[in-house]
C-alpha cells in the first residue's frame, strides 16, 4: 500500500473513531483544584525570588506586589467582568483583569498629570472597588460568573510559559546592577529613565534632557512606570530596571492565550501559543546570519513590550467587532485602547489598521457589505491613530522613510558586501548597493528576503487557512492575516536609521503565532502527529543553536571578515542554510505522514465505519500539521535553551575599563540630586555626551544626569531630539553626532562651568530656572572660580553639584 493511500486511509479510521466514540464528562477529584492552583504559586514564589535575586529589599517587593493585586488586577477584573462578563475560570480574568487595570490606571495617571493632583493618584482604585462593593447589581462581578474550568494540564503548561517568560527577564536584568555602581547602562534605558521622572510631573510634559522643548513621543509605557513608582513610593530606577516587565509580560502572555482558545476553540491552543508566541525565535537552524525581530519582547524597549498588552486586548475585541458581534458596554474599549496602542507604540496601531481595512475590502468584494460594527471600529481606530500621531508622536518617528529593502542595512551579508557604501542614509527608493551589483546584488537581496522569510515562517504559516473555502469566509482569517503582512510589509518598505521600523514587525509576531496555533488545531490531527515533530523540532533548534552539548550540529562558517566576505560567499552560506531549511521541512512532513501511519495500529480495532474518503488532502493537512508544530517547537527550543543556559551560567564580571562606564561617585551624584531637589527644579550640567568627556561631534546621549538625578536639564544629551534625528546623515555624520541646534544657549550652558560670570549664571537663573549646577570635570574643564560664585552642596569623585541662590539670599 502507498504512503498516500495508508494516510488517508489512518485519516478516515482516526474520523470515524472521532464520530463514534462518546467523549467521557470530565471528572474534577478533590485534589483537581489544588493541583490547579500549584503552578500559580510555584510561578509567583519564582517571581519573589528572582527579585530578590535582583538586589530589590522584601519590603519593596511587597509594596510592588500590593499594588499590581489592588491597584491593577483586582479593579481591573471587576471592570472587565462588567463589561465583557467572567470567562469561566480564575487565571483568565485575572489576565484580562490585569490588562483592563493597566488601562484604568493610563486614564487616572492622565487626569492625575493634566489637574496636578499626582498625590491622589495613589487612590485611583479605591472608587472602583467601593462602587463594585456598594452596588447590588455590581457585586456580582466579585466572583468568577459561570464556572468553565480549564483542564489541568492547561495550568501546568501555562505555568511552565509563564516561567519561561521569568527566565527570560532575569537574564535580561542580572547584568544591569541597580545604581550607584561602576559602570554603564544602555542609552535607551537611561532615556527612558529620564521619561518615567518627567511623568511623574504635571502637564504640560517636557523632554527633560533638553528642558522647554515640548514631550512628543510614545510614553505610556513610562506613564506606567511613574505611576507604579508614585502609587508604591519605589524608586524610578528600581521599578524601570526589575519590577514592571515581567508581570507586564506575564499579562500579555495570558492575553494571547485566550485570543488563541476562543479562536480556534482547542484548550491546548492556549499554552502553545503563549509559549511560542513570547519565547519563540526564528527558525534558521545554525545560520550565521542574525535576523532582526526574532521576539516580540525588548528590555531596552519599555515601549515596545508595554504595548503588546492593549494591543492584544483590543485585537481580541476586533475579532468580535469583525464577525459582525456587537460588543455591547465594551464599545468604549475599542477608542481607549487604540489612543493607548498609539500613545505607547507608534508602530503598533498601523498592522491592525491594515488588517481591519483587508477585511472590510475582501468582504465588501465577495458579498457588497461590510459588517457594520467592522466599520464602526476602523474608523475609531484611525481616528485615535490621528489623535495618537498629533499627541506623541516625536522622537524620531518623524523621520521614517519609504526605502524599500533597507532592513538590508542591517543584515550581514548585506551590510558586509554592499551596503558600506551606501552611505549613512541613502535617499533613494532602494538601497544603492543592490542596483550597482547588477543581477548579482539583486540576487543576493532575494536570498537575504527569502532566507528571513523562512526563518520567520511560525510567524505566517497559519494563513494557509486561507486556502480553505470555510476559513476564507471568516473574517476573522482575514483580520489576522491581513496585520501579519502589514507588520511584515511595512518592516521592508520604510526605512529608520536605529532599524525602528524592525518594531512593526515585532508588535504582530504574537497575532502571526495566534494564526499559526489555530490553523494547527483546525488540521485536527491525531496528538502523536504533533507532539513528535514538535520535539524532534526542539532538538533541532537546540543542537543548531549549541544548547546541547554532545549533539550539536557544526554551524556553518561566515565566508570571510566584514573586510573579505564577498557576496558568492554570502549565496553559498544562504543556500547551504535554505537547504538545511528545506530538509527540516520535508523530515518533519514525513515524520508526521508516518507518526499518522504508525498511529493506524493502535485505532485498527474499532469497528469499521462508512465515512468518506478523505485522500490526498487529509495527507498534505497532516503534513503541514507537522511542519508547523516542528517549526514551533525548534522556534520555542532556541530561547528557551539559551535562556535556561544564561540562568545556569554565573555572568562574566566585567574587568578593566569599559568605554561609556560612570563611576560610583557620579552616579552616587546624581541620586543625591534626585533626592534634594525640588521636584521643579531645573539643573544645568556640562555633561553631553557617550563617553562622559565632550568633543566635536561626540555620541550625545548620555541621558544619565536628568535619568538618575530626576531633573530637567538645560541641555544635557540631545541624540534623540526630532531636529538632530531628523539630520542623520548631514556631513556624512549620524543623528547622534550631529550638533545641538541651538549653539547659543549650548554656549551659555557650557560657559558657566569653563568661564563662569554672575551675568551668566542670573541668566541661567532667570531665563531657564536653573537652581543646581552638576559639574563633572570627566566632561570637561571646571573652573575653580565657579565656587566662588555659586554654594558647593556636593563633592563627589569628579562631580560637584552647586546650588544657585536668589540676589540677597545667602
């Protein structure tokens, strides 16, 4: 019998074994709720002991706790279950209840900020939670509505993700000490520092590294931090670099397993699309070539993540509002949350947009009509994508640019063979290497796409539900589908110098994972079909990735140094890889052809039942079943091993002088700012730029005076202004390098601490309220007639922090 018959024929004995058997009711034992409840706890006490781990005390820890239980979860469940009622178990409403209060909690920050009234902030969650008490009708909502209890693997495996999720962020942080140490922090991390104590503040915002330039840029991810670190009295610093990311991450997590159950109707959707979805990378199999995007998560990126938990709640209600469903009270959501995905991510609003847009076109073209609560939100959602753009945006995004192709930029065998001579910021419709290569560049950028397109296939593979007449007239296939390609296309067709447009993409890899878990329980292939090119797909990734030690798969080689590497080296490397891609593929849509065929012995005792056969179809569906769980096993398998090595590995301490480290003094300097100053208080410093010293055209973005000392500063780092961004590539030089605009309030600054004159410092004083001088002779020379003129308040190291005092005070 040939392998195709044998498969169908396996297909059409699993169907009627299907059809005839009854399904037994599911029996719940005494133990079923506390073995339920087990792996919650063993993820929270992980959860305390990773902090711990991380230098923050039990008494903070505590009150962070405190705050996410009251002031987040519990308030936030309560508005969810009124507004979109129980879904049946306690795991899932405290998830969409977790995400619902970080909704709340942006709207009371808001008010909070526009009246001034910070100090209530603290408070915001007691009227919810009196009202839910007081009200008879309300209190309902205390409980979990009509019990739909979840079985109990389902827990254990969405413990398991969740702890995944917890390995991965204490890898992230165990190398970043909590200050003051020696050493240096990633620019990003002290900008956005510097963002959390500027919204701590009253409106209007300002950017605190250039004081009086108005705040455009997408903060509601640091609007959470400064209020986690208002409501529990936590440091900035403390909250920014251990405590929101990984309950964050755990709610986006819990997110997007309930998007893939309701979808595609399998219990076990959920976990394996939490799992793939926030752990997973690329599949490129022992490829020496990097691939941007390779998860949706960013330690650097507070935006970034923070933006997946409105993004993924508002895509489960566009799911709804696309299949025609009303969303009844919920109506207001749909706005909110898309002002707070444009105010948290700029590049998270447009894919979902674009799917919605999809939808509404397809369905227009197949039926002439287009379900009216569809349009209803697409025009919600473009609305707060305006509102959101004339709010926040800045910071660069501005300068986004149409260049298709230029995620090459940044891509090795691009970046090593034609792109040096591309310039700093090419102007042109592509990069100008492909065209001057000839036939030769063109074929080495269709190798790099389709190679980056295979490595991201978990991601896309679930849009073969389109190839089915029933599924293409869900419009929710389309939906998703529609934001996987947007993010996809808009990631190669813009270009941004920092490679942000990488960030479309990273916003829908767990839409695209969802997708991709649904169409692997719409194959409804036998357990054993799935399970057993999920591992050898595990194995796969981690021997190519070097995980296991003793079965390890010789990564290929690059072709040569940055220097050497030629483009036919490059094709030789991305054709060995494709093939090994390729090979990957055919084992795993074999071993699943087999896996179903052995799987016959154990069904050939059922009776015998008519059904119609299924053939070739049923085959090419079993095939692709174990495709896709291989491709998401090897995907899952790469981070999951590399995070469980990193947390086994003692970090290597980092010895001899780094080129961007702060001392333990200047650091020590800044915290003492941050402590006894005023909160209005504007500080004038002579430190710019990456390393401390200022030269011609040094790397200005140090963001560490106004990000630890807790100020506005008159000109500290201006690296991410709008202006600077936008002049990347002036005099062939970055964005980072490019000058301050405004030479002669630079000069000003600068003069005070070189050749100070009371002239100067009454101007500074009156003009620009500045009460404190942060000195650091590592920037630059400091001259000893300074103290003289203004009252020394610190000495440390190489920093001497002054206080300007008013005419006649002492």
């Amino acid at each position: 019998m040939s392998v195709t018959k044998l498969s169908a024929s396996v297909a059409d004995t699993l169907l009627a074994e299907r059809v005839n058997t009854p399904t037994p009711a599911p029996r719940r034992g005494a133990l079923v709720p506390v073995l339920s409840t087990l792996p919650w706890v063993l993820v929270i006490v992980a959860l305390l002991v990773v902090w711990s781990r991380g230098s923050v005390p039990a008494p903070v820890i505590a009150r962070f706790s405190a705050y996410w239980v009251l002031a987040l979860v519990l308030p936030g469940a309560l508005v969810y279950r009124a507004l979109r009622g129980s879904r049946g178990n306690l795991p899932e409403d405290l998830g969409y209840g977790a995400a619902t209060g970080l909704l709340l909690e942006i709207i009371a920050w808001a008010l909070a900020a526009a009246t001034g009234q910070q100090s209530l902030l603290r408070w915001w969650a007691l009227p919810v939670l009196v009202v839910f008490a007081a009200v008879p009708g309300l209190r309902r909502h205390w409980r979990v509505g009509e019990r739909r209890p979840l079985p109990l693997a389902w827990h254990w495996a969405m413990g398991a993700a969740l702890l995944v999720v917890l390995a991965w962020g204490y890898t992230q942080w165990r190398t970043v000490p909590l200050p003051p140490v020696y050493g240096g922090y990633y620019q990003d991390i002290l900008y956005h520092l510097g963002l959390v104590q500027e919204l701590t503040r009253a409106m209007p915002f300002e950017l605190p590294h250039v004081a009086g330039e108005a705040l455009r840029y997408h903060y509601l991810s640091d609007a959470h931090i400064a209020s986690g670190s208002m409501i529990t009295g936590i440091s900035p610093a403390v909250v920014l670099l251990r405590l929101w990311l990984v309950p964050v991450i755990g709610t986006a997590v819990l997110l997007a397993a309930g998007l893939a159950r309701d979808l595609s109707g399998a219990v076990w959707a959920g976990p394996v699309a939490a799992l793939a979805a926030f752990t997973g990378a690329t599949v490129t199999l022992g490829s020496p070539v990097g691939v941007s995007g390779e998860m949706p998560l960013s330690y650097a990126s507070p935006s970034q993540t923070y933006a997946l938990v409105p993004l993924l709640l508002l895509a489960g209600l566009i799911v709804d509002v696309a299949r025609g469903r009303a969303l009844g009270a919920a109506w207001p959501l749909v706005p909110v949350l898309g002002l707070v995905c444009a105010g948290a991510k700029s590049s998270a609003l447009p894919p979902l947009i674009a799917g919605l847009g999809l939808t509404a076109v397809v369905f227009w073209w197949r039926k002439r009509q287009v379900p009216r609560p569809a349009l209803v939100a697409l025009a919600c959602l473009v609305a707060a994508m305006a509102l959101g753009f004339r709010l926040f945006a800045g910071g660069g995004a501005g300068t986004l640019r149409v260049q298709a192709l230029a995620l090459l930029h940044f891509i090795a065998p691009y970046a090593e063979t034609l792109g040096p001579g591309d310039g700093i910021w090419p102007s042109a419709p592509l990069p100008p290497g492909i065209n001057d290569a000839g036939a030769l560049g063109w074929l080495l950028a269709f190798a790099v796409v389709v190679w980056w397109v295979l490595g991201q296939a978990p991601r896309w593979v679930g849009m073969s539900l389109l190839v089915d007449r029933g599924h293409r007239a869900d419009p929710a296939v389309w939906l998703l589908a529609g934001t996987v390609l947007a993010g996809a296309g808009a990631t190669w067709v813009f270009q941004h110098p920092s490679i942000s447009q990488i960030y479309f993409w990273m916003g829908v890899i767990p839409v695209g994972v969802v997708l991709t878990t649904w169409s692997l329980a719409e194959a409804r292939a036998p357990w054993p079909v799935l399970v057993v090119p999920a591992v050898a797909g595990a194995l796969a990734g981690l021997a190519t990735a070097g995980t296991v030690v003793g079965f390890a798969v010789p990564r290929i080689s690059r072709p040569g140094t940055p220097i050497t590497s030629t483009i036919e080296g490059w094709l030789r490397v991305l054709g060995l890889s494709a093939a090994r891609y390729v090979l990957f593929v055919a084992v795993a849509a074999a071993l699943a052809v087999g896996v179903a065929a052995l799987w016959r012995g154990r069904v050939r005792s059922s009776p015998p039942v008519q059904v119609a056969p299924v053939g070739r179809r049923r085959v090419a569906t079993i095939a692709l079943a174990g495709v896709t769980a291989a491709m998401l096993g090897a995907s899952a398998a790469v981070v999951v091993g590399g995070t469980v090595r990193s947390v086994l590995t003692e970090p290597v301490p980092v010895t001899g002088p780094q080129p961007y480290a702060l001392t333990v003094d200047e650091m020590r300097a800044a915290l003492w700012l941050d402590d006894n100053a005023a909160d209005d208080d504007v500080v004038a410093t002579n430190v710019h730029c990456r390393p401390v010293r200022t030269t011609p055209h040094c790397d200005a973005r140090a963001f560490w005076v106004t990000g630890l000392g807790g100020h506005r500063a008159v000109v500290e780092s201006w690296g991410y202004t709008d202006a600077v961004v936008a002049a990347h590539g002036v005099e062939n030089l970055g964005y980072a390098r490019q000058n301050f605009p405004d030479q002669a309030l630079l000069a000003l600054n600068d003069g005070v601490f070189s050749t100070p004159t009371q002239a100067n410092l009454d101007r500074l004083r009156t003009e620009h309220g500045v009460r404190w001088l942060f000195a650091d002779s590592r920037a630059g020379a400091v001259s000893a007639e300074l103290a003289g003129l203004a009252q020394v308040r610190l000495v440390a190291g190489p920093v001497t922090v002054y206080e300007l005092t008013r005419p006649g005070r002492p």
